[in-house]
C-alpha cells in the first residue's frame, strides 16, 4: 500500500510540474542593435507595449522590394531594405502576430530576415 500511495504521488507531482511549463508565453519588448546589426521584436508586443515608442514595421511592394523598421522603448530605431526576392517572400509570409527577427549591414541593405508564428507569442491587442 505504502507503494502504491507513493506511486500517486509521484504521479501527481509529475503531472503538476509538467503542466508548470504548459501555455509558455513571450512577451520580450523590442530589441535593437545598431552596432551589430540586428532587430528582434514581435507584432503583439510591440503593439501592446504601454510606452510609445516599441514599434515594429515591415512591407513589401510591387517592384520586389522589403524593408523592415524596428524602435526599442528608448527610440532607437533600426531599418534595412531588400530585393532579395526570398527575403521578400519571407516579409509577406509575415501575420500580425509574427515574431520577426532580421539583421542588416552598414549600409541599411537586409542580410537575413526570419518571421515566426507560435503559440507562446503574445497576439496583439486592440
């Protein structure tokens, strides 16, 4: 009996630490990085930031260019362009509740653009 009480036991406890992890959420402000080159920012938490400045932007038009804009809570703000036609596939794959991530040289042109969608970012709000 002694056995099976500790058996439930371990079972529930192993049942509450695995649901300690369930529903992960992320809700990073916006980072930017002008030195070395690099924005990572999220729609819904740019979006949902209580300060004014947190903003992320991207776009593409019909000549096959992209550009991405990212500002940080202090207001530094960061942007690259694009012709690259896979990056600009990977702008217009974005949602509005998208992770993106994107680094950029000296000269403001894109070298690599990541989007991301997962249930542990924060959606935006209205």
């Amino acid at each position: 009996m002694k056995k099976t009480g500790m058996m439930w036991g371990l079972c529930i406890a192993m049942g509450l630490s695995t649901a300690s992890f369930a529903g992960a959420k992320d809700s990073s402000p916006v980072y930017v990085d002008p030195v070395n080159g690099v924005a990572i920012a999220n729609m819904g938490a740019a979006r949902n930031s209580p300060d004014t400045n947190m903003n992320l932007y991207c776009h593409t038009n019909s000549y096959n260019y992209g550009y991405c804009s990212a500002t940080d809570a202090s207001g530094t703000t960061v942007s690259c362009m694009t012709s690259n036609a896979s990056m600009v596939a990977v702008i217009r794959s974005m949602t509005s509740d998208a992770a993106v991530l994107f680094y950029f040289d000296s000269t403001g042109t894109c070298t690599d653009i990541m989007v991301g969608t997962g249930s542990h970012h924060e959606p935006k709000a209205p």
